[in-house]
C-alpha cells in the first residue's frame, strides 16, 4: 500500500470495508433463506424460529454498545480484524454442528462478533474522508450489507440445492478468515497530511470528547437511539422473515426465492447509495451538512407506509416491489444516520455512539421480532405491515426534534459548520 497516494488508498480501504461487510450480512442472511430447511431440520415452529433469530439479536444489541467503546480505545484496524475472525469463525462453526443447542451457540457468537464492524468502518470514514465526501464514501463502504443480501439467496440456495445446508455456512466462512488477513496486512491509520482535511470536514475541527457520562446527558444521543430503536425493526424483518414469507405466504419454492428473493435488497443499495450521493450534493451546494442529511432522510421516510399494502396484495411480484421500496428507505436511515452521528458529535465519540445507537436498533428488533412470531400464528399479518408503515416516519419526526450537533462544555467558539442545523 505504500506506493499508493493517500487519496487512492482511501479507496482501497473502502473496499475491503465493502468485502468485510457483504460477508458479514451474507453470513447473517443465510438462516433467513434456509428457515424451512432448518425448522424441519431442528423440528421448529415460528416461535423457535423468532428464538433462534432473538439469539442473535440480544448478542448483538448486547454486544454493540462495547464494540463502539473498543473503537474509540483500540482503533478500527485491530477490532475490525477481531471482528472478521470471529464471525468467520462463528459461520464455520455452525456449519459442521448437527445439534441445535450447538447451533445456537455459534449464531449467539456471530451476534457478538459482527457489531464490531461498523463502529470501526464509521471511525474510518471520519478520519480519511472530508465532509463533501463522507456520506457517499459511508454509504459506499455499508452497501455490502445489502450487496450481501443480493448474493445470499442465490448463492445460498444453489449451495444448499447442490450439495447440503452446512456447506451455505461453511464457504462464507473460509472467505472471510482469508479476507482478515488481507486486511490486517493493507490498513493504516491516514497520515498526517490526510487526517487533518477529515477532521476539517466533521462536526467540531478540534480534538477533544465527551466523557461517558456528559454524553449520556446530551439530547441528540437519546435522539439518535430512539430513532434506531424504531426504525432499525423494519430492516430486521426484510433480513430475517421477508425471504421465510414469500416461501411461505407467496409460495415461492427454495430455488425461486435464489431466483427472485435478490430483488429488494438491489433495490435497497441503489436507493441508500443514491440518496446518500444526493445528500452529498445538498452540502455542495451550500446546505448545511446536518440539515441536508434531515431533508434526505425525511423524503425518503414519507415512502415508507408502503409496506401496509403488502398483506392486501399477496401476489409475490408485488411483495418484491414494495419491499423494494422499503429496502431503499431503511438502508437511506441505516447509512445516513452514520454520517449523522459523525457530524453531530466529536471524532472521540462516533465509535461509542455509533455501538449504543445500533445496541438499541437491535433492541427494537429483539422485541418486534418476538412480535411477529406471535402474531403470524395467531392473528397474521396485516398488524405486523401496518406497525411497520408509521415507524419510519416516527423517526423523522425524532430526527428534527431532539437530534442538533452536541459539543463539550470545554470547548470554546462554535465553528459555523457544528453550529448548522
């Protein structure tokens, strides 16, 4: 990497970011994908099936807020190494397992082991990218996660149909140990001459933090966690019950959903790359950072209610397009709000705040997952569409209400940038 400018390396890193993150979501993806496969395998109804997904997720929401911690302390180059290897792992392991209690060992373990990826991609971005770039450098290096759902059905599905489930879990897994040790030999923290002009672009342009108690008293924090808390759910469902539904409510067969079952998470990267490129352009033309990114991801929000159609027009092509619409709004929230921590809060904060906002997301999805277990044996779906149809205009709301950038009481004169709304 040395004989590359710092201004291409960033974009190497930006890369192999993008590696990381498609292999963390196509490992998370592929139990959505096999959820008949696997409830016949490991005799399970949909309440066993909403505790196995809830395993991961109280993990992961447990596990978040310290991965943000062990960011700020520890850097983006080791903790992100840490977390490839561990989630690597944790794939492999389910893979060769053949009882359930091991099985949901190995999904708690990929619960813990994949937070640590995006407090460390968050710190990456501040530090090597300026403002007028760090939302589509952001939404660049996250759209692996809906890259990884694009690639996990059908991968998954001819994995399974070829040869047998536990080899969908155990070729994910390889990748990933051998990308770790590509990163680990690539990554740098930026030098000098570059790490400056990032600083420049982000909130404050000077050094310094909140402590962990001035930062659970700002309001933007509670802002940002109550925004993930409701809206993080809907994302959650098109992860983990969107494939299991349209096998199970639209009739699709296994080899279908590897056929069709890409088509919302396309969607759902064109949509959140694009509207963070457009962000981007608001701030060029003069628009306040912070408030750019509000005016973005309200637009986007309005689109959101969609979803309460679904049940009302069953038909499997109509499922797809509305959930690609509603893929398009979640990652829009789920790549912004990034960048909206970024510039609300110091550079020595983004890792913790990015870890207890997305502890919370988790949280949400936790108790909406358990939820929807209920309520699809019982009383059905419609509920499930309608909830999600309001969450993420709630957000908006939230986000111009509480959330406006935040600054130690230390720090002396408000720079025009961290003053903008």
């Amino acid at each position: 990497m040395a004989f590359l400018a710092p201004q291409r390396r960033r974009w190497v890193i930006i890369a192999l970011i993008f590696c990381a993150i498609v292999l963390n979501y196509f490992d998370r993806q592929i139990v959505s994908i096999l959820k008949p496969t696997l409830k016949t395998e490991f005799h399970l109804d949909d309440r066993g099936y909403a505790l196995l997904v809830n395993i991961f997720a109280v993990c992961y929401a447990a596990m978040y807020p310290v991965a943000g911690w062990l960011v700020d302390r520890f850097g983006a180059r080791f903790i992100m190494l840490a977390g490839i290897l561990a989630w690597s792992s944790a794939c492999l392991g389910a893979g060769f397992t053949r009882a359930f209690s091991c099985f949901a060992f190995f999904r708690g373990m990929l619960g813990l082991a994949e937070p640590l990826a995006f407090p460390a991609q968050l710190r990456v971005v501040t530090i090597w990218f300026p403002g007028t770039l760090r939302a589509t450098a952001n939404s660049l290096s996250v759209a692996g996660s809906s890259i990884g759902a694009i690639i996990a059905p059908p991968l998954v599905a001819w994995l399974a149909l070829t040869f047998n489930w536990h080899v969908a879990f155990i070729i994910p897994g390889a990748l990933g140990l051998a990308l770790a040790l590509v990163w680990w030999l690539v990554y740098r923290d930026p030098p000098p001459e570059i790490a400056p002009q990032a600083d420049v672009g982000a909130v404050t342009g000077q050094k310094g933090a909140f402590t962990w108690p001035e930062l659970w008293r700002t309001r933007s924090l509670w802002g940002i966690l109550l925004i993930r808390f409701f809206s993080d759910p809907v994302w959650y469902f098109c992860l983990f019950w969107l494939p299991g539904y349209l096998q199970e409510k639209s009739g699709l067969t296994l080899a279908q959903i590897g056929m069709v079952g890409w088509i919302p998470f396309l969607a759902a990267d064109l949509g959140g790359v694009g509207s963070s490129a457009w962000s981007d352009r608001l701030v060029k033309r003069g628009i306040a950072p912070l408030r750019a990114r509000k005016l973005m991801l309200t637009v986007m929000a309005t689109c959101a209610p969609v979803c309460a159609l679904t049940p009302h027009l069953p038909h499997p092509a109509v499922t797809l397009v509305l959930f690609g619409i509603v893929g398009a709004v979640c990652l829009s929230w789920l790549f912004t709000l990034s960048v909206v921590i970024a510039e609300t809060f110091p550079v020595g904060n983004i890792g913790s705040v990015m870890g207890i906002a997305a502890g919370f997301g988790a949280t949400g999805a936790i108790v909406f997952n358990t939820y929807i277990g209920r309520m699809m044996e019982t009383l059905g779906s419609a509920q499930i569409f309608a909830v999600m149809a309001v969450l993420h205009p709630l957000a908006a709301l939230l986000l111009w209400t509480l959330v406006r950038p935040e600054r130690p009481k230390s720090w002396g004169v408000t720079t025009p940038e961290f003053s903008a709304r």
